[in-house]
C-alpha cells in the first residue's frame, strides 16, 4: 500500500472511517477522559497548519515529549508537512543534535512554563500552542530554508535510535515500506479491531511503540495512556480494560505474583493478547504457575532489531506444551522477512542469527564510513546465537554472553533459565565483570533468599557455573527502553565495592546518627561508649543500618549485631569496619579472594543477621528512610497523595506556615506556599473541570484558604473566611467545600476563590473532615456532637442528628457509600445511611476515647473488618457482619493512637502511636509482626502508595519510608 504522506495518510483514512470511535482513552486520578478520532483530526490539521507557517520542506522533526492524547495527532502531522521524524529523551537532547540535523524541533508539555528545551537551545520557541491541557512548542532551527548535508533519505519515514545495550546507540532511519508489513501481519495474527484497547505503554524513543500507535490507528482501536498498575489497567466489566498489551518481559515481570494471577491472568480478564519481546525470554515457569486455567489471554514472544524495525518474527506459547525457556521458539517470520542461521564450524546445529529482506530496508544514520547504498541494511548480522531442532530456531543468548572462566566458556543465559526454574524468582540477571574476574547473580523475588537461590543453583549446575556472588533487589534495574540493563547493574556492584577509610566511614556513620538519634553529636564524644549509651534502641540500630545499607551495603549489615548486643563500643564497631570494608593494602588480595569465592559465607552472614535481629526484636520486616523533608515546625497534617500522568506526588502542610509538595519516589522538591498561620488539614487535591490542572486547597488555623497548583505551586488565590479551620475540604460541580469552626460550610468558586455559598451545621466547630457521599451530599460530625448530612445541590440539611460526644474523627462511607460511620469521643461507634440518617448500628465496646477514623475493608458479601485506634493504646479491629457488629481482636500499643489506620495488603495493616512507634499488625489477628520509631511523636495519618509510607512527625519532618520483608 502506497502513501503519498506516509502516516498522515493512515491517520486521515481512519479518522474517516470511523470518526466517532474513541481513539484515545486516558486515566487521570481516577477518571477516564476519552478523545474521538474526529476530534484528534481536528487537532492534526491545526498542528499541521503551524507546521506550515515554519519551514520544514523535506527535513527532520526532532520531537521531544512523553506519550500523551496528541501523539498520534503529531506524528501524522509531521509526515504532512515533511518526511521523517524522530523521538528524542530530553537528557540525550545534546549528544542527538550533533549527529542529527534537524530542521524543526516539537517540545510537547504540560504547562508554558516547563519548557526546559529553550534552556538548552538559550532562546525562547518560535510559536507556542496550547490543545486540550497540552502546550506545544515549536522551535525553527532552519528559518532560512538552508539545505543541510543530510545523509537521511527524503522519504516518509522516522528514525529510531537502539538503545546502546549491545553497543554505540545507532540511528536508524526505517521507511514506511519497512514498517508496515509488521502492522499488516500483526493486525491479522492478533486479531485487533475498532474493539480493542491497546495500551500505550512503550516509551516512544524504542520503536515498538510506533507499533502500539500503528495498530490503533490502522484498525480504529483505542489507545489507553494509563499508569502500569494492574487495578488501573483490568477492571472487571470495564470497556476502558486492556485487551492488547505490548512490553518488555522485565517490565511485564516486575508485577507482583498477586497482581499477574489474580487481575491481569484471572478467568475474566480482558486481556486478549500479551506481546513480549525487545530482550531474551525467560519467565515460562512463572506464567504456567500463575496463569488461570479458564484464562483466555493469549500469550506471544516478538523477536526483532530496531536496524529492521520492528520485529522479524511472532511465537504463540503453548503453555500445556512449553515447559522451560529453553523450549521457546523464535516463531514464524512476518512478511517480507526472513531468517537465516549460519552455523560455526564446530557446531552446524549452532550458529549466528541473520536476518534479511529485500523490502524492508532501513538506513544507519551514524554509520561511521560507507555510502547510503552500503548503510542501506539487507542483511543484518543481530549478534544473537540460534540453535535449530526440527527446522525450529530457538535463541540462545549473544555473542557476548558467552564468556570465559576457570578456562571453561560458560553461557550467562543458560545461568539465567537455570534460575528462572527456582520457585519464587520474578526476575534475573547474571553479568560478568572481567576485571575482577566475578561472576554475579541480581534476581528479583518477594520470599526467596539468596542463600536458598545458592542451594538450588549448585544442586542443578557444574561448580563452574556457580555464581561468586547472588544479590537481591527489589526490582532489577532497566533502561529507558524498559530491558534489563547489564551495564547499569555492573555499575551498582562496582559502587558497592569501592573501598572506604575510616575518615570516610565514620562522616557516614556520624551524619546518619545524628538524624537516627535527633541529637548533636561529635564522633569524640561517643567513640568510647556503646550504641545504647547514647540513646540507641534495637529498633534504632536496624533503622540506621537499613540507610547505612544504601550508601555503603557491607558497612550496614556488618555493624548492626554490634550495635544491638552492646559489648563494642563505637570506636571498636569502626575499627572492625574499616577492617572488613575500609582500605587495607595487606588485606586486598585476601579480601578478593574471598569475594570471588564466598557467596555461601555471605549468604550465611545476612541469614545470621536476620536471625540475630528476629530473635532480639522480633522484626522480620525493614524499613528504610527513603528521604525526608524539613518543614520548619510539627508535621500534624495527614499527607495526600496525588498522581498526574506518570508522576506521583505527596503534599501537606506544617505549623511553620508552608505546605509542601514533593516528588513522592524521589523527594524532590516541587514548590512550597506560605501561609502566615498553622497548617493542621489535610490538602484537598483536584484535577477535575473547570481546573485545566492539578491543583491543591487547604484550610488554614487563621482562617485562610489557599488553592495552588499541585505541579508548579503558583497560588491561584486565596481568601480568609474569618474562623479557624482545621478539617479537609472536598470538591463538588466546581465548588470547594470547606467547614470551619463557626459551625459553617463554605461553598468556594475554585476557579475564582469567590464563597458561593454559606450553610449553617451547628453553633459549635467542625473539626473533622468533610466526606463526599455519592457525588450529592456531604456527611461530617462536629464537636457538639451533631452529625448530619448536606445535600448539596438544594444547599440544605437533608438530616442532623445529635451525639453524646463530639466527633473528632472523619466519618467513613461503606457499601457504595449507602452508609456512614461516625465514631465519637466517648468511645460508641454509630452506623447511619447516608440520604437518611436512619440508624442502622451501634459498637460500644471501645474502653477510651476515640479521635482516630476508621479504616473499613470488606472481607465478604455483607461483611466489613473495620479497624480505629483509641486513647487507651488499643487498635481495635470489629467485624460488621449482616449488620451486627463484634469485636475481632484488639492489640495493646505502647501509646494512644490517634492517627487512622492504613492497609499495607490484604494481610497488613499499619497504626501509628502518638509516641512515633509504626506498628504493622496482622489484619486477621491482630499481631504485631514489625514496628518502627520515628524520632519524635506522630499525629499524622501515614498515606500509603506502593511500599512506600509517607507520614508526618513532630521533629518537623515529613517522612518517605519504604517497608520490605527480610530475606
């Protein structure tokens, strides 16, 4: 099929072929906003008619820009104006633009002000547009029209660029012609219709993303641009669930055990078909152990080069069949390609993989010497090894995979399968590191230890095979196009070797526990004294060496059973460091020794410790302070976490006056507003219209209300309302409904600050937070004692009621919020419907007064475990079942709780003591199965995401702390 403007032509005939089908679907915060293909051709023409205004002619667009709603809108009008363009990563922007001439640079963000690239290029865009909540700038880098020495051919195509993980990153220019026979085949071999959600998940800088929007757009299916969680991605009965998902095995297995077996490979899932390729497969063993037997899902390996972008051929996995990853083919050529295995001399079974084509031809841009016609690919040499069996081809690693040890060749990707075998393992990598001749073992798994993985390997491979060293982590590290990088854990071992001195490991040592114990102290003044001496405590001392741990791993795991059995002093911990870790000329050549040989005794090393630690403390979990945030006075606020597109942040306001946002995975931060008064609310965060961005509003102790934008903190106003407030708002039809301590609630323009509306609740003060119940009314109790329910389109009570104490604590929806729970001071627990106010129950067996709310979790059809915290340091745990509400355990702390309780998983639940002690119960029994101490006392709700824990304390710090079990 020929196209006179490349994609444009694809784009157009779609657009009018199915022009109310939704192309894009995207998740924000909750919310799915869908875009039409007639809208995305309306956005097309008018990118296209900006694009005319520059001068682009035949030249190269550089596009800048993470997946978003226009991406299929660009790229079609880029071929419509020009011939080739080209993704190129921010970071990577300076070493492109010297081999690439590029004629217009497209710069795609969320607001005006985030445009980095006019800091690289020292000026500002030529022309600046805005579509939907995206702005679009356009850089002219050739005003005149001057003719550049281009060595691209003027034809439609783009350029991808491979990602550097098997040499110098090439640029390779693929043509229409080559990519399109994929689309043809893949169309047909995966069934994809005007039905399908594709999910859009492939960074745009590797080429199987033109795929992911080729598919879409060819056949009238939809792309999902949505977060990589499986909740977000597999709703039962939800016509925005994914049917067609592309990616990486590492970025595929890096999904829990849980989330794969219960959502994306239940029986229902609507999942019709997983791709996987862009790396060596290995993971069958897992997919048989977790896949659904009535699952439909069909599950493919893709086996291509970006030199020939993008893929040579599909496999379809029998997995009643296929019993190991040797077993999996490379799978039948796609159109116009074929394979070809040139066999070594000493093998004719075994050989070099080749692949060729006369049509699908594509051009190395960077090619250091040769003219087009020799970089012009026919025939592509991919470095692979094939072995054929029965005129099937089956991959067998790289070339560079085999390496030499002990003067035998060992093959790291058989290592791999082997270790792929071992129950447990989620993911794996062995790289070799020739310099100090060490082979080492990274795997990823939520139970196995490494000593267990050491077992397992020398009970199935040759002493020869056996790793010198095997490392857990949580998940292995990948690169920007989401294959696991050898190179970057190559780098992580060589940082955790470099040798330290005394002088160094004790700066470490001393910064750490100066923000440990809250205290200034000086290396002189504790060098003669024990670690509890000082203010240490067991659960300290894992604390300290959990963060030792991420600077310098050996010196973490080696001092800690010092630090907790108290016969060292710290002078004598450091001396023995600096023996183990530290620098010692005579020591060297022992000490490598024993790192090439001694992955048992390591092994044994961390099982000794975890026992130690488990028997002193009982603790089989860790927990590790990921970063911290100083805000000047106590942290009471509860944090609240906010996502926008790929990025989550966490918020929350101080005594001193600011309220934060940060970047909640790394700890950057985003901004800070100032307020002249304390913050004790919670931020309210809203990204719903008429706001055109993610913005946040809260309430202050003078009676200020702040609203701002959540990802630049610019203060879009701010008004005071005469009283004192100290709940969280919520938002309703463009309103931010606020309640303060004169008993009103305020109904704020959020776009304008402007109160809309007053309504009187009481003559006493509303502390708690206001609750949204079914979009149409809002519950709350104040501390008279009342507790009603707003209606909030007629702006009137629907029903008050009257308490024996006040209400503190947030009331809690449950059941499609049908009903609503208010736990007042005094103790008594009362369930009432929401639209009524009838009452339906009543606990009374709480023995202290309650200021926490309630975490409510439904355990079974008419059956809800409700968990809250009291005065009287008990966390109670109470069973609501057909109405009837019992106690099932309660758990003695060792202060009050007045924060809420958290669920960290179906089997863990988190309660913070005022005393700043976290504890994680067991939700069925109330056991405590770990603990961890802040440096101060704790008010704080903790907001949970992931394994992280984001909570406030009154050392004035928010803190980031990420939990996981022990080996």
């Amino acid at each position: 099929m020929k196209f006179k403007y490349g994609y444009y032509d694809v784009f157009v005939r779609t657009c009018a072929k199915y022009p109310s089908r939704i192309a894009i679907r995207h998740y924000d915060n909750g919310f799915y906003k869908t875009y039409t293909y007639s809208e995305l051709y309306g956005v097309c023409e008018y990118i296209s008619q900006n694009l005319q205004q520059l001068t682009c002619k035949k030249g190269i667009i550089g596009l800048i820009s993470e997946r978003n709603i226009i991406i299929p809108c660009v790229i079609a009008a880029v071929h419509k104006c020009s011939t080739t363009f080209m993704f190129i990563n921010l970071q990577d922007f300076e070493k492109v633009t010297q081999k690439i001439n590029f004629k217009i640079l497209i710069h795609i963000t969320q607001n005006v002000e985030s445009d980095s690239l006019s800091d690289f290029l020292g000026r500002k865009s030529d022309k600046t547009v805005h579509v939907f909540n995206l702005v679009i700038h356009f850089y002219d880098l050739d005003p005149n029209g001057s003719q550049h020495d281009y060595k691209h051919l003027p034809e439609h195509s783009y350029i991808a660029m491979t990602s550097g993980s098997t040499g110098e990153p090439k640029h390779i220019q693929v043509p229409v012609q080559c990519m399109q026979p994929n689309i043809d085949d893949l169309t047909k071999l995966f069934d994809i219709t005007q039905n399908d959600v594709i999910y859009f998940s492939t960074p745009l800088t590797f080429d199987p993303s033109m795929i992911e929007i080729l598919l879409a757009c060819m056949n009238g299916a939809s792309l999902l641009i949505a977060p990589e969680k499986a909740d977000v991605l597999f709703h039962e009965n939800n016509e925005n669930s994914v049917t067609f998902w592309q990616t990486t095995p590492s970025k595929f297995f890096q999904q829990s055990n849980t989330d794969i077996k219960y959502k994306i490979f239940n029986a229902k899932s609507t999942l019709k078909i997983l791709a996987l390729g862009g790396e060596p497969f290995c993971g069958i063993k897992r997919l048989k152990e977790l896949k659904d037997v009535k699952n439909k899902t069909k599950i493919f390996t893709l086996y291509g080069v970006t030199e020939m972008s993008c893929w040579a051929c599909a496999a379809e996995l029998d997995l009643n069949k296929i019993n190991s990853d040797r077993e999996v083919p490379l799978g039948k050529c796609l159109s116009e390609t074929e394979i070809i295995l040139q066999p070594t001399h000493k093998n004719k079974n075994t050989g070099k993989i080749v692949l060729a084509s006369k049509t699908r031809k594509c051009t190395i841009l960077n090619k250091a010497t040769g003219t087009d016609e020799n970089n012009s690919l026919k025939y592509i040499d991919t470095g692979d090894i094939g072995e054929i069996r029965n005129g099937t081809i089956y991959y067998r690693g790289r070339k560079d995979d085999i390496i030499k040890r002990f003067g035998h060749k060992i093959n790291l990707q058989s290592i791999e399968i082997t270790i792929m075998q071992c129950p447990r393992v989620k993911t794996c990598s062995s790289i070799w590191l020739p310099k100090p001749m060490l082979l080492v073992v990274y795997y990823s798994s939520e139970t196995l230890t490494s000593r267990e993985l050491s077992d397992f390997l020398k009970c199935k491979l040759d002493d020869k095979h056996w790793p010198d060293k095997i490392i857990r982590v949580d998940n292995l590290p990948m690169n920007p196009h989401g294959k696991t990088s050898r190179q970057i854990l190559s780098q992580m071992f060589e940082k955790s070797q470099v040798p330290h001195t005394l002088e160094s490991l004790t700066v470490i040592l001393m910064k750490e526990l100066k923000v440990t114990l809250n205290r200034n102290l000086t290396f002189e003044d504790i060098k003669d004294k024990e670690f509890f001496a000082i203010g240490g405590t067991s659960f300290l001392a894992v604390s300290l060496c959990n963060k030792l741990s991420l600077i310098c791993p050996k010196f973490g795991k080696l001092i800690l059973p010092y630090l907790i059995t108290e016969k060292s002093t710290i002078g004598e911990i450091m001396q023995l460091a600096i023996k183990e870790v530290g620098v010692d000329e005579k020591n060297s050549k022992r000490r490598l020794k024993r790192l090439r040989s001694n992955t048992e005794s390591s092994a044994s090393t961390a099982q000794y410790n975890k026992k130690l630690v488990e028997n002193h403390l009982g603790n089989p979990i860790e927990f590790v302070v990921v970063w911290t945030y100083d805000t000047g006075k106590c942290v009471d606020a509860s944090p609240t976490l906010f996502q926008n597109g790929f990025n989550q942040y966490v918020t929350v306001g101080s005594h001193s006056g600011k309220i934060v946002v940060v970047d909640a995975i790394s700890g950057i931060t985003q901004g800070v507003i100032k307020v002249k008064s304390r913050v004790e609310a919670s931020v309210f965060c809203c990204n719903e219209a008429p706001l055109t961005t993610p913005c946040g509003m809260v309430g202050t102790y003078d009676g200020t209300v702040v609203c701002f934008t959540l990802e630049t903190c610019e203060e879009l106003w701010r008004i005071n309302v005469g009283s004192m407030i100290k709940s969280k708002g919520t938002c309703y039809k463009g309103c931010f409904c606020i309640a303060a301590y004169d008993g009103n609630i305020r109904c704020i323009d959020i776009m304008s600050g402007e109160i809309k509306h007053t309504i009187h609740i009481t003559d006493q003060a509303i502390s708690a937070d206001l609750v949204l119940a079914k979009n149409e009314y809002i519950v709350l109790g104040t501390l008279s004692g009342v507790c009603a329910s707003v209606h909030i389109e007629s702006k009137s009570v629907a029903w008050r009621g009257t308490l024996d104490s006040p209400v503190f604590a947030s009331p809690v929806l449950y059941d499609n919020d049908k009903y609503v729970v208010f736990a007042e001071v005094n103790g008594e627990i009362h369930c009432r419907t929401v639209e009524k106010g009838i009452k339906i129950w009543k606990y009374q067996g709480a023995k202290g007064n309650i200021f926490s709310s309630i975490y409510i979790k439904e355990i079974d059809k008419f059956k809800w475990q409700m968990v809250f915290g009291c005065h009287d340091s008990n966390v109670y745990s109470i069973v609501v079942k057909n109405f009837q509400p019992s106690l099932q355990w309660k758990t003695q702390l060792t202060s009050p709780v007045y924060s809420t309780p958290r669920s960290l998983s179906d089997k863990m639940i988190l309660a913070a003591s005022n005393n700043g002690i976290l504890s994680i119960l067991d939700s069925e029994k109330g056991a405590i199965i770990s603990e961890y101490h802040l440096p101060n006392e704790t008010f704080s709700t903790p907001a949970i995401y992931g394994d992280y824990i984001f909570i406030g304390c009154r050392n004035d710090h928010l803190y980031s702390i990420k939990y996981a079990l022990y080996l």
